[in-house]
C-alpha cells in the first residue's frame, strides 16, 4: 500500500472547472476494481486547486505516476467531472504519509469516512480516521532517509552507540551489492533492533534504511511503524470494545506488502505490569507476517537487555533475525575520528584550529550532544566569528568553552575529601574502565560492560552522600549519565509502584539510604527489576550499615547480580575528624588559634556517640557550637566594651576557650535539679554512703579509662582493656546509682560523648518472635553508643533452652561488647549467685566482664545515714526519739530474706510522711490554717515512723486500713 497526493495545476483547474466539481463524491474503491482508493477535496475547502488522495494496493515497487494518473481520469469520468482528455498532462503526483493525506485530502472535508476506508482496508488511514488522541500515540509513518554514501554511513554509524554491530551489518550489506528485484529474494534477513522509546535508535535505524535501499532491498520507500503499548489500547475504540482482532488480520498484511514495517512492542518492567492481551496481539501479528516475508521487511524495535523476548520472537519468526544491539557499558559518543575528522574540516575550510574546537567537542561529548561533525564545526566557526566580532564578550567566550573541562573540578573536590581512600579508588578504577570502552569502541573491538549499581556501606557521617554526589557529576562528565544529578529517597520511602521515582531519577544517581527499610517483598522485586530496565541510565546507590546491608542482599538472589561493586566507608580516625574541623574553618576564612586543634582533638576522642552525631556529622555540629561560643564572646566584648572593641582579625578568630565552652549556652537547665547537681560526678561517687570497697574498685577502674584517654590525646599508641564490669549484691545496695555515676564520669573526663545510662531488663532485650532477639540487642547497642548499658536481673536471661531467645540474647550482647568495646560500657547487675552462674554460663561474657565488684548490704548506721540524707534531700527534718523507733524496726525487717536495704529506707521514709500528713490533716478532717514558717509541715515525729511499715518493697503489701 502506497498513499499519493495528486494536484490538477492551477491554470488548468479555473479553465476547465465547472459548477458540477463544486460538490464532493463519494470515494471510489470498488469501482476501481479494488486495485486503488481515490477520494477527493472540494474546491471550497481547497480555495483554487483541487486535491485527490489515491491509495494504491498491491503493486510492485516501482514509478506508479502513470498508474495513478490513470486512476485519477477514470475517477474523474465516473463522477462525472468536466475535464477533457487532456487531464492527465496537468495533474502532480506525489507520494505522502497517511497524515498528509487525510489533513490535504480528507480532514478538512470529511470524505475520507472510516466506514469506506475499512472497507477498503487502509488500515493506516483508517486508524488515523479514528484516534482519539495524537498519531504518535500507536502509529507513525515516516520517510526512509536517503543521500548518504558508503563511506559516510560507516563514519556515522561508528559515532552512535550501536557503532560494533550496526558497522558489522553495513558492511555486510555493502559486501552483497544491489539485488535483482526478480532475481532472488529481496529481503535475506529480517532485524532487531535495541533501543524502545529512545531518540538515540533513529539515527542508526535510518543509516540502516539507507543503506539496504540503495542495495536495492528494500521493497519501498514508506516505513510503516506498529505500536504494541497500553496507550495504544487507550487511544484506539477497537481494543476498547474488544475488537482489536477486526484489523490484525490478513487484509492488514496484504496492505503492508511491499513496503518497510517496524514492529515496536515493549513487555513490563515486571509481571505485575505484563499486558497478556497486547502479547498475545504481538505474537499473533508474527505468525501472520510468516505468510509474507518475502514481501515486507520487517524490524523489531525492543527494549534494552530484553534478551528472553528475543529468544521467543526468533522462535515464532520464521526468518533468520540480525540483532543492532547497543553497546553495553561505555558513553554515548564514540567517534572514532572525531578530532582527526574537525582537523580536516578545517584545513578543507583554510582555517587554523585552536583549543577551543576540542573544547566545543568536549563539551558535546560531556552534555550527550549528537551531532554530526560538520554541524560542530560550523558550530564552531559561528561561535569564532562571534568572539572575534564582539570582543567585550571574550570571557563569557572562555567560560563557555571551559565548562566542558568540569571534570577537573569533579576530581579534584573528590580528591580534597578527607580520608575515604577506598571509595577514592573505586571511582578512580571505574572511570579507568569506562575510558578503555571508549578506547576499545574507537577500534571496534567489543567492549566490556559490567553494572554501575553500587552499595555504600558504613556508619553515618562517612561521607557516603556526597561521594555519590561527585560520583554522579564525574559520570556525567565521562558520558554515562547524561545529568548526573544525586536523587536521594529513604528505604522506607520505596513501595511498590515506584516507577515514577525511576523516571524522576533517569540520568541520574538515585541514592537510597537505609535501604533495609525495603520491608516489602514485591518492593525488593520491583527495584531489582527496575535496577535491570534502567541500568544503561540509572545508577543506583543503596546505602546503610553494612551488616545490616549484608543481610538485605541476602534477602534476595537478585541483587548481587545486579551490584557492580560494594564499598566500606570507615569510620573517621581522630585525625581525619580534627582534618575536616580545620577545612570547614579554612573554608569559611576563619583562623584558628594555638590550642583550638588540641581542644578539638579533645572533643572527638570520647569513645561513641548517637547516629545523628556520628563522624563528619558531629564535627559540623562541634564546628557550629563553637562558632554559636565565637559569637557569644564577641557578643559580651560588643556590649561591655562597645563595637569599636571588636576588629576584623577578632571576627574571624577562634580561640580555644570557644571550644571549650562551647556547650555552655546549650546548658540543659534539668542539669540543676538540685545544689548536688553542681558537683563533680567524681565527688558524688566519693561522697556516697559506705561501699568503701565498691567505690575503690570503680574509681580505680575509671582512673584506668581517663589515662588511657589521655595517651590517646599525646598519640601514645597502646592496648585498650574494655571497661565492662558486674555489679553483684542484693537489692538496694547503690548498684544503679554507681551505675549512674560511673556514666557521668566517663563522659565528664572525656572518656566517653554521651554519658546516658540505658537500663534494661530481659524484656528489653528479647523477643517472642524468631530472629527479632538480636536485632533488639543490636538496636539497644546502636542507641546507646557513647554510654552505658546497666542490665539489671541478668541471669533472668538464662532460659535453659539452646538456642533460645536467651541464648541468643547473650550471643549478640558479646557480639555487640567485642565490636563496641570503646564505645560501649555494660554492667551486668544482680544476685552473687545467680550472676556467677551467668556468667560462667558464655565462656566470651567471661572473658569480657574481668571486673566483678560486689555490693555489701548497709549497716544500721549506714542505713541511718541514708535515711538522715533522703530526708534532708527532700526537705524534712527528723524530730527527736526517730532514731529509736528506727533502729527497732530497722533490725527486724534486717531479718527477713527481702530485705531492701536503701530501697526499705525509702519505703520507711515514704510512709512516715504519709503518716505524718494524716496526723496533721486530722482523720475528721478538721481545717487547720499553717504558714510558711510552721516547722510541723517539715519535721517527722517519732510517732509518724510508729505507723510506718519497714518491710521490702518486693514484699507483698497489705492492702487496706490496718493498726
């Protein structure tokens, strides 16, 4: 089927019309023996000259002017036209698109009705008659590309990126030479070409065209493009109303013979996304193709990497098949001589070259920018004769030509980032294979692709966001990417459906951080596959802590094949963090005075500290803090001394006292609970009542951890003893106060960055749910990095069952203890016994809890001390004869198993006061007026302590009005 616009001359058209063309007719097929299809346009419509449109069927390729000449005098008789024989000489022939036809001929009048082009089975003109929506939505036609020579198509096809096989293929089709149209088969093969919905397919597409058209095996010039897509099923009422079948038939490729047809279909990026309905059309226009191959030349145009597809399509196709893959693994430039060819160029064009013709080529190379040669070099020349005719613009000339050379920049920012020298030397090996594709796709060697999916592994603030960041740019830059941008979205963020996120991303980095988030199952599937169908223009970077990120590849076969390469960020030594404080200070113009690095060095040398204040994050946060104390300083200088105080070397000086008081102004006011508050936790620790022992047995522990913090400071290198310990005694014996305290030491003389106290029970630590026990340990130890974990009832983990949730409790505490040992201080607390029982229980918790100090119950006097000191604590006085009373029901509840100790004395304390309200109050509930002043509201009588219980506070309590 060939479509023809036909013009009667204007001159002719006025000296021959008559009232009766006026009209439309009725378009004529079966009176043309159904060999043609001729409408035509009224005159009205078409202001002077008239139009026809003639469709031609099932003629050979050749010159059909003559015929359709014919068709259009026979046409004119049979309506009944005035023109004399003489018509023919006055009419233009000349082929057309099915577009051009209906918009010139048809659109504008309405002749050319669905019904009689269905009738006639003008498949391509009866679509366009009925679409709903643009042509491009399902079908296309288009002229074959002609004009270029040997020599030129072999040059071009090297520059796209099907350079290997589309040159493979010209060359072979060179080689044959022309074909006798009755001398053999026309049409030997058949094609697939890579490369669905991509503009960079076109040109290697009409290259090809070419070429086969001047071997003489095309059997026309008009390339007729089928869409199989889910628009297509949206835009066409036939696959609407389930009639889709009405025109793939056999009328459909009896239209299409003798003609070009591209066979466009594309499966899901999924099986959720698998359309079986346009598959099973696909599939069944194949096996009618199989009746007319020697007719129709047919080419495939698929997606990328859809390598099963082809081995179903080779099955069903009964023709051999030649595949024009693109190239895998290298950049979309690849022009052999590009440089050689703009040197020829110019010496042709009497002109010397300069720096800025290879800048100007970079730059295309660089922004994806394909064009032909000799278009960059009148680019070129036009924008030389611009800089030479305007020099006031010689600058902006040289910026332009220099941002190609961005790379520089890219490299060297990645290089001034402080320590990361494994992912340093991963960017540099890609970018050394990516440049030996290129090299390897100059020569037309076959190149080696592998997969820019990466994983970033390690804790945060390491630097993982902004090496992807120069990742990005530095593929842009080689090619690969054509945008480069850093897209960053949260695991928890990637759902199923998440296309849209893909094209969002295309060109680009799409960095997903904690990418274990992924909870999903269908989740993980969709973006494995849709890390395969955007490989060639999304790189995908999945981030998060490598264990944890270990276990997520696992979860899924799929992955490691999908991952080109895994990366370890470290953590920052001390050095490094005091390097990255100095560049942020040196980038913002600020000087740094003798002792700032040492305070720092200080600073970053506390063992842990909380995921938001890890590594580079926390140096920011200290940078800012101390900039936040600069500016407090120079506040109080300003307003005691007045502005002129202050010179510019003052407002951009750091001294060493801003880091030291950096915190000051955060000062949490809770901190000032109480007058205690404000000592020393050291001091507390000394002034604790009894536990003489206990107290030496710390304090000799945390001396240790301060000296060894110490040689770290000097850079004394040495063997570091973890300072877990187990705090063994019965209840109330001041185990979670040392506890306490032993915290707030530690993070007091810089021994550790937080100073929290965590504590916890078995229930805190263990699951009912198979497999979920470690990952609450392991989420208790990350929490609780720069603190102490205080495990009160630790042998309540001991289950007696192997491998059970206790067992694997314990497994991951000394796991997480051996991983975290500077960073992580666990005390173990509970009964002797039972403890020691624990203990020998793991022979890895013993040799890691070395430091085993037991708490001795309180004497009498010690427990009065403590009950003299609550008091005072909350403001009572005791009156006189307390002590008395006290020391009669302190020594019975001494003897009883459960006995409290500190606890039973607060109890005791506890119900006095109770007892002392109801004796002021007055059981009738008699109004008494009191004053500040009146020492009743604050003193405890002997007869308040009479009424009050001294058991346990694990004791079962009474409960009710009792004497």
């Amino acid at each position: 089927m060939r479509i023809y616009v036909v013009e009667i001359s204007s001159s002719y058209a006025e000296r021959e019309v008559s009232g009766g063309f006026m009209s439309s007719r009725k378009p004529l097929y079966r009176e043309m023996d159904k060999r043609c299809y001729i409408s035509c346009c009224p005159m009205e419509r078409m202001l002077r000259v008239p139009l026809f449109a003639v469709i031609v069927f099932n003629r050979p390729f050749v010159d059909n002017t003559e015929y359709v000449k014919c068709c259009v005098a026979r046409a004119c008789r049979i309506w009944e036209f005035s023109y004399d024989d003489h018509l023919k000489e006055h009419l233009k022939v000349r082929e057309a698109t099915a577009k051009e036809a209906l918009d010139e001929a048809g659109q504008q009048s309405g002749v050319m009705a669905s019904s009689s082009l269905s009738e006639c089975h003008a498949f391509e003109l009866y679509l366009a008659a009925c679409r709903t929506i643009s042509s491009n939505s399902f079908l296309l036609e288009s002229m074959v590309v002609k004009g270029n020579s040997r020599d030129e198509r072999i040059r071009r096809a090297r520059m796209t990126e099907y350079g290997p096989d589309l040159e493979a293929e010209l060359e072979r089709i060179h080689a044959c030479g022309p074909v006798d149209a009755d001398g053999g088969r026309r049409t030997p093969v058949h094609y697939i070409m890579e490369g669905l919905d991509s503009p960079r397919c076109e040109v290697p597409f009409d290259l090809l065209m070419d070429a086969l058209n001047e071997a003489g095996r095309l059997p026309s010039s008009h390339v007729y493009r089928l869409r199989f897509s889910p628009l297509m099923k949206e835009s066409h009422a036939a696959f609407r109303h389930g009639t889709a079948f009405e025109w793939l038939n056999e009328n459909l490729i009896d239209a299409l013979s003798d003609n070009v047809l591209v066979i466009e279909y594309g499966e899901g990026a999924n099986d959720a996304d698998f359309d079986f309905d346009l598959y099973r059309m696909f599939m069944h226009t194949i096996e009618m193709l199989n009746n007319s191959l020697d007719s129709v030349q047919v080419v495939f145009l698929l997606p990328f990497g859809s390598d099963f597809l082809q081995e179903r399509i080779r099955r069903a196709f009964m023709a051999p098949l030649v595949t024009i893959a693109r190239s895998k693994g290298t950049a979309a430039w690849r022009q052999c001589d590009a440089s050689e060819r703009l040197v020829e160029l110019a010496r042709a064009s009497d002109v010397e070259t300069n720096p800025s013709l290879e800048s100007l080529l970079e730059r295309y190379r660089c922004n994806r920018v394909e064009k032909p040669i000799e278009d960059v070099f009148s680019d070129w020349m036009a924008l030389e004769r611009a800089r030479q005719n305007f020099p006031v613009y010689a600058s902006s000339f040289e910026r332009f030509y220099q941002s190609s050379n961005a790379a520089d920049d890219a490299y060297s920012r990645l290089d001034s980032l402080v320590g990361l020298e494994k992912p340093k030397r991963l960017v540099r090996e890609i970018v050394g294979r990516l440049r030996m594709n290129k090299l390897l796709a100059q020569h037309s060697l076959p190149v080696r692709p592998f997969s820019m999916h990466m994983i970033f592994s390690g804790s945060p603030g390491t630097g993982k966001t902004e090496v992807a960041r120069l990742y990005g740019e530095i593929l842009r830059i080689e090619g690969v990417l054509p945008e480069g941008r850093l897209m960053v979205i949260s695991g928890s963020d990637v759902a199923p459906g998440f296309e849209r996120t893909f094209a969002r991303a295309k060109g680009s980095i799409l960095f997903i951080d904690e990418a274990y988030s992924i909870t999903s199952s269908v989740g993980l599937a969709e973006l494995i596959a849709l890390m395969e169908s955007h490989r060639e223009d999304t790189v995908v970077i999945l981030a998060g802590y490598s264990d944890r990120m270990e276990k997520l590849i696992e979860s899924n076969p799929g992955f490691r094949s999908r991952i080109g390469f895994t990366v370890e960020f470290d953590d920052y030594t001390r050095e490094q963090l005091c390097e990255i404080f100095e560049l942020m200070a040196k980038r913002a113009g600020l000087r740094l005075e003798d002792g700032v690095i040492e305070a720092v060095r200080d600073e970053v040398s506390k063992g842990g500290r909380r995921d938001d204040q890890g590594n580079a994050r926390f140096v920011r946060r200290l940078y800012e803090d101390v900039l936040g104390a600069q500016q407090m300083r120079l506040s109080k200088i300003a307003n005691e001394e007045g502005i002129e105080a202050l010179v510019k070397d003052d407002l951009r000086t750091i001294k060493a006292s801003d880091v030291v008081s950096r915190c000051a102004w955060r000062q949490d006011a809770s901190d000032a609970k109480s007058a205690s508050a404000t000592l020393a936790s050291r001091e507390r620790l000394e002034r604790l009542i009894g536990l003489a022992d206990v107290k030496r047995a710390v304090l000799d522990r945390l001396s240790y951890a301060r000296v060894q913090k110490i040689r770290r400071d000097l850079g004394v290198s040495s063997e570091f003893i973890p300072i877990h310990m187990a705090f063994l005694g019965n209840p109330g014996t001041g185990k979670t106060e040392v506890a306490r305290l032993v915290a707030r030491i530690l993070k007091e003389e810089g021994v550790l960055s937080v100073g929290d106290l965590y504590e916890c029970s078995r229930k805190d630590l263990t699951s009912c749910i198979v497999g979920e026990t470690s990952a609450k340990v392991y989420s208790l130890f990350k929490r609780a990095r720069g603190s102490v974990i205080f495990i009160d009832e630790a042998y309540s983990l001991i289950d007696g069952v192997k491998g059970g949730v206790g067992d694997e409790a314990i497994t991951a505490i000394v796991d997480c203890m051996e991983k975290l040992r500077d960073e992580v201080v666990v005390i173990f607390a509970g009964y002797t016994k039972e403890m020691g029982d624990l203990i020998s229980l793991n022979p890895g918790l013993a040799s890691r809890v070395k430091v085993r100090i037991s708490f001795p119950n309180y004497s009498k006097d010690e427990l009065w001390s403590i009950l003299e000191l609550m008091a005072d604590e909350w403001g009572m006085n005791l009156g006189d004869g307390v002590r008395s009373v006290f020391d009669r029901k302190m020594a019975k509840a001494m003897q009883r198993n459960d006995f409290g100790n500190a606890r039973s004395v607060r109890t005791f304390l506890e119900d006095a006061m109770v007892a002392q309200a109801a004796r002021l109050v007055g059981f009738g509930g008699m109004d008494e007026t009191f004053d500040v002043a009146d020492e009743r509201l604050s003193t405890l009588e002997p007869c308040d302590f009479e009424r009050s219980g001294c058991a346990s506070d694990t004791a079962r309590r009474s409960v009710g009005f009792v004497s």
